[in-house]
C-alpha cells in the first residue's frame, strides 16, 4: 500500500510513542520534501524519530507548477496532496480539515491521526485507547469534548 503522509501524524503519532504503528502497518510512508523538513529542521515533537525512521522515505515533487492550486493551505499540506496525485497514493494521512477536504476532492483517500489510531484500536495494535487519546490532547492536539467522547464510544 502506497500511502504519504504530512507532518501532523508523524509529529502526533511520535509524541505519543507510537510513530513505528506506521511502520508496521503500511511499511513505507513517502514524504514531500516540505513535509520533512517542516518535522525535522527544528524541535518539534517527532523531529529525531522521523530523521531516524528510515522507513519515511522522502520525495521530491515532480511537479511543483501545481503547489500553487490550494492557496488556502500550508505548503506541507499542498505538497503531500500533489505527491499523493503523482505517486497515485492508496491513502494520505491528513488532519488539516481543509486539508483533507481538498485531499477528497482530487479523489485522494484520506486518513487522519485519529483514524488511523482507531483503526489501530480495534486491529488490538492499542489496547488503552484513552490513555492515548488523552496523551495526544497533552501534546497539543486539539479535539473538542465532543469529539473525544465519540472517539471513546465508537
């Protein structure tokens, strides 16, 4: 399975402890340069687990003319949806709302960091999944009272 990644899942997934999820159940994330050096170039959450990870593989985007055609998005964002065009992707992982939505209209499928942690869940690959939640919410990531109920029932 081919999936590329932008920066807040590998940023979220590493502050928690649990980036190498990744590895295990897609084998090889691809990033856009963007991306990389948006975790990596300083000290963020996740910067040393990504730049050791030789399992994110990064990727230059063969068509940069296109970066300009979401102008509501953050370069990484932009980036990751072109390189999921180019290298035809089977999922992106993206919290962005924005982000995700014009993800889906390129006819990209679309992840985010709580997806995947759900899908992780009832795979049994997390066994406390409130603990995660709540650590994710430590770390930053923000999800409204709402959502953090919703993600406990389901």
């Amino acid at each position: 399975m081919k999936v590329v990644s932008n920066s807040s899942p590998l940023i979220f997934l590493s502050a928690v402890g649990i980036l190498d999820l990744l590895k295990s159940e897609f084998g090889e994330i691809l990033v856009p340069e963007p991306v990389y050096n948006e975790v990596t170039s300083n000290e963020l959450k996740g910067s040393s687990e990504v730049k050791h990870a030789d399992w994110i593989k990064v990727q230059t985007i063969k068509n940069i003319e296109v970066l300009s055609f979401l102008p509501m998005l953050d370069r990484g964002e932009e980036s990751a949806i072109v390189l999921a065009i180019e290298q035809e992707a089977d999922l992106i992982l993206l919290d962005d709302l924005a982000g995700r939505r014009a993800a889906m209209m390129q006819g990209l499928n679309v992840m985010g960091t709580l997806g995947f942690l759900k899908a992780m869940h009832r795979k049994g690959r997390i066994k406390n999944f409130k603990d995660v939640l709540d650590s994710l919410q430590k770390n930053g990531f923000w999800m409204n009272s709402d959502l953090y109920s919703r993600m406990l029932e389901d």
